[in-house]
C-alpha cells in the first residue's frame, strides 16, 4: 500500500513546531518523519485519550519502501535516516541487514506516549547523536576483482608505464638496418 493511501492523524504542539531540532529538518527528513509516523499501530479504544502505541521500539520503514513511495533515492533516505537519529527524533533498536527481510528497527521519541526524559529532541542544539549513526565499516562488494596485477598488460604489451616491453625493447636493436 501507497504510503499516500494510509490514514493517520498527527497533531503537534508549537514548542514541537519551532525546535531547533525540527526547524533544521530538511524536507526529505520531514517525510521520512511523517511515514515513521504512519507506521505506529494503536490499541483499540473508544477514547483517543485512552489508547496506547503498540509498536514503538519495532517500527520499520526501509529505503526500498521509500523508493516505493517515490519520496527519494537510497542515499536520500539514509541522509534523512542520519539526520532524525542526529536530532534525536528517532533511536535504532535493533541493527538490520543480515538477511532478506532484516530491517533496521526504530523507536520514535516524539510522540505522546514517550516519557519526556527520553524525547531527545528537546536537547537538540545543546547535544546531537551523530555518534549513533551507523557507519558502513567496507564495502566487499568486487573486493576480490579490483586491482589484480596478473592480467597487467602494460608490462608486455605497450609503451607505457617505466618498463618498455619486451619484443620491442629498442635496446635490443643494434643498428637501423636489422
């Protein structure tokens, strides 16, 4: 399903609005935000007041869901991602990507239901998470393929590099005439 097509209802109060913390979101970490948002599950209840968030600590929302979505490439995703770890509006639970299907799972600290000494946000210019963020330690990926000297062609081939090849060798020539 669309994230367009999902219905939720989101209101926030303007100490909210004008923080530090969500003034400095770029627009792409604002829709990253709001479809964190759409991924809350909520008990059943007749009064809003009285329902609770089920999910929180296991929400999940992957790049392939927001390339889905049209809402950006993977790195504009992951720069989004960083960001709303940076400010503190969102914190990794569990580090995906072992297997088909492993996600990443996150805990959203803006919402009502988080109590106010975990809202990190409300710190935001005064300390960041940028520690947090993950990093990807080396890519594997053609590591066994790159830079192989046993196919090197300049060494016998051509005239370039500091060694002249071997059939060509102008040494090897003692006069014009030969």
């Amino acid at each position: 399903m669309r994230i367009s097509e999902k219905r939720f209802y989101f209101t926030f109060n303007e100490r909210f609005f004008w923080s530090k913390a969500f003034q400095s979101l770029t627009p792409s970490a604002i829709n990253l935000m709001m479809c964190f948002q759409t991924e809350l599950r909520w008990s059943k209840g007749k009064r809003r007041s009285k329902r609770n968030i089920l999910n929180n600590g296991n929400i999940s929302f992957s790049e392939a869901e927001y390339r889905f979505n049209k809402l950006g490439a993977s790195q504009t995703y992951i720069n989004a991602r960083n960001q709303l770890i940076k400010v503190g509006f969102i914190k990794i639970t569990y580090h995906g990507g072992m297997a088909r299907g492993d996600m990443n799972k996150y805990k959203l600290l803006w919402v009502d239901c988080v109590p106010h000494d975990e809202m990190r946000w409300k710190l935001y210019p005064l300390e960041d998470w940028e520690h947090e963020i993950p990093k990807v330690k080396d890519y594997a990926v053609g590591r066994s393929t790159r830079f192989k000297k046993i196919n090197n062609t300049l060494d016998s081939d051509t005239l370039n590099g500091t060694k002249s090849p071997k059939s060509l060798d102008p040494s090897l020539k003692t006069s014009l005439n030969d």
